[in-house]
C-alpha cells in the first residue's frame, strides 16, 4: 500500500523511483534482487479480516495472493510506471543490504480463504506496484524538493 513504511523494501524501491525520476536521485542500493515475496494490497487483506469477522465460527486462515515476485520484477513494474526501461544502471547491490538469513521464497497458499471465505485479492501486483508509485510520485511533488 502507498502507506507502507519507506523501512520495507517495496516503499524503498517506489520512493526511490519517483525521486529518480524527478531528478531527485541518482541511483538506489539493494541488496538481493532474487528473493522472492508474496506482495498483496492491504485492502484486499482488510476485505479478508471483515469476511472472517462475518463467519459464525473463529478460524485460522491464511491471507495472500498465492503469487510471487522478485525484488527484480518489483523494479521492471516501478521503472515501467516512470518510463524508464532499462533501470541497470540506477540501482546497485550493496552487501550492506543482503540479510545474514534470507529467505528466497516466501509464499502464501490462501486456499481455504478463498474456498470458505469467498475471498480473492482483487488488486493485481502491477497495479498495487503502480499505485504505490503514484503516490511518491505525487508526495515528491508536493514537497517539491
């Protein structure tokens, strides 16, 4: 979501994208560009929690789009979204940023959700990626720095 805190790496790419292409930035560090995330839009999830509060009986479920994407395809769908293609030469690896422990994969199976629940994420990973762009974008331009 546009209000995820800039400390996750899905603000940090957005953020830095529209400061990048605003002439605001020159480049961003990154560490892993191969891991691998189950991203979904919070009011999707919202959705799920208000259809879980509607069932007679409490239950676990697990909510997430059962799909996922690497930090590289998270970076093609930002740049995209600022009409920059080719986005090598902006964004670097830095081993500050790697995670001692990193998990490469992590992914969701929302499967009883969707069977008991009714429930499917609505908001696609480009969508959710170029909304949160937008907003910087418009942020960056408020403050006008």
């Amino acid at each position: 979501s546009p209000r995820r805190g800039p400390e996750f790496v899905t603000r940090k790419v957005t953020q830095a994208v529209a400061r990048i292409s605003l002439g605001k930035q020159d480049t961003l560090a990154l560490g892993n560009l191969d891991a691998q995330r189950d991203w979904g839009f919070a009011g999707d999830y919202v959705k799920a929690m208000w259809l879980m509060l509607q069932q007679d009986t409490a239950d676990d479920y697990v909510i997430s789009t059962g799909q996922t994407q690497s930090i590289r395809r998270l970076l093609d769908v930002a740049f995209a979204r600022v009409g920059i293609d080719d986005w090598s030469g902006l964004v670097t690896q830095d081993p500050r940023f790697f995670r001692p422990a990193e998990v490469e994969l992590l992914v969701g199976d929302a499967t009883k959700a969707r069977t008991v629940l009714g429930w499917e994420p609505e908001v696609s990973f480009e969508e959710l990626v170029e909304m949160m762009v937008d907003a910087d974008l418009d942020e960056q331009k408020r403050i006008g720095r």
